[in-house]
C-alpha cells in the first residue's frame, strides 16, 4: 500500500489491553468524515502502520512524520503452528469423506498423537 498520511480530529474514547502488552484503541471523530477520509481508511483496513495522536489543535504536518522508523515485519497474519495443523487435519478430515463431526476426529487425532509421543519417552521408573 502506498504510503498516506490519513488526518481526522477525533477524541480518544476507550482502550483495551490486549495479549502480549498491545492495547486496542477506539478514537470517534467529532464531525462528519469526508468521502476521500472514508476511502482512505477502507484502503487501509487491516493494513499495518504508525499510529499519531496529537492532544491539541495544532494539525501534523506531512514534515512532523517524516524519518519514522521502519515498521517491524507484520507477523499476525502468520498461522500459529496449531493453527496450521487444524487446518491441515480439516483438509486430510475431508479428504477422508467427512466422517463424524471434526472436532471429534480432531480430537482423536491428538489423543494418537500425545500417545504416540509418550510411548517414545523414557519414563524413568520410581524407586
């Protein structure tokens, strides 16, 4: 997406604490929002970048913003591994002709799994 500065006053109304210290954000803008301001804020529906929020009346000007640093790489849309694995199972579940529901066969699945791996562990024996 092609970089944009995107500028409306609006109040900063509520947050949220989120997992891993993020925070979710709610800013409600006092007047109405011009069509070129809706564009630009559907075009950057779940896009990543800098959020700036000045208490006050001056307005940013395109110089206060330039130099930010780089953004670090965006990894929320990257699968975590169990996420991967369900999908997988999904697929092989349906491939195998849809039989029961799949949270059961996903269910049992794992319970091969988890035994499987603890039949290789050395449980050492009590004394």
């Amino acid at each position: 997406m092609k970089e944009q500065l995107l500028q409306l006053p609006a109040t900063f109304t509520s947050f949220k604490s989120m997992a891993k210290g993020s925070l979710r954000m709610t800013f409600d803008t006092q007047e109405e929002v011009s069509q070129e301001a809706k564009t630009k804020i559907i075009e950057a529906h779940e896009e990543f970048g800098w959020v700036t929020f000045l208490v006050g009346e001056k307005k940013i000007e395109i110089d206060d913003v330039v130099g930010l640093p780089e953004l670090p790489k965006d990894d929320s849309k990257k699968k975590s591994n169990s996420e991967r694995l369900r999908a997988i199972l999904y697929v092989y579940w349906k491939q195998q002709g849809e039989q029961g529901f799949f949270e059961d066969y996903y269910n049992r699945y794992f319970e091969k799994i988890i035994n499987s791996i603890k039949e290789k562990l050395q449980w050492k024996k009590k004394k």
